[in-house]
C-alpha cells in the first residue's frame, strides 16, 4: 500500500514539474549591441582625449608665457567642449531610440 502511495506521489510530482516547465517563459531576445551607440560612444572617448590634450597644451603655453597661445587654446577648449557636449546629445538621442527598438522587438517576441 505504501509503495503504491508512492508511485502515486511520485506521477503527480512529475506531472506538476512537467506543468511548470510547460508554463515557464521562452527567455527574451538577446540585446544586440547597437552601433551607432557604440560610435557615438567612440567619438565622445575621442571628443574627451582631445580635450585633455587641448588643457595640456595651454597649461604648457601659460608656464611659457605666450598669451597669444594661451588666448588661441581656451577658444579651442571651448569649441571641443561644445563638440562633446553636442555629441553627447546625439549618444542620449540614440540610446533613447536603441532602447525604443529592443523594446519593441521584445514586445513583438511575445514577452
């Protein structure tokens, strides 16, 4: 009697286990990096280094004393700046619309 409540145990255990399986999502897709936030990321890197670069030399023309060169890097600094900060926008714009995208997809996957 014990064995056979058992084995009735047993099927109803695997029948359930069977059913959650059943029930269990199919997993979302994959995000695939999207390129264009990955250039814009690349040229931001880029905007950044050129920046740094641009203090450097006007730290360099301050302690030699050129003013001319000093007064020529802080307009420069300043349109590398604006630059980056433009292409920063663009990178917000294209994750924005990277996400939209994954989102969509997603939904059309019926998750």
């Amino acid at each position: 009697m014990l064995m056979k409540k058992l084995s009735i145990a047993a099927l109803v255990l695997a029948g359930l286990t069977a059913n959650i399986h059943a029930q269990t999502p199919a997993p979302a897709p994959a995000k695939a990096p999207n390129p264009t936030v990955a250039a814009d990321k690349t040229q931001l890197q880029a905007d950044r280094a050129k920046v740094q670069g641009d203090v450097a030399k006007l730290k360099t023309d301050k302690a030699a004393g050129d003013k001319a060169a000093v007064a020529t890097d802080k307009a420069q600094i300043k349109a590398d700046k604006a630059s980056a900060q433009a292409d920063r926008a663009k990178l917000k714009a294209d994750r924005a619309q990277a996400r939209a995208a994954n989102k969509a997809a997603h939904k059309a996957s019926g998750n």
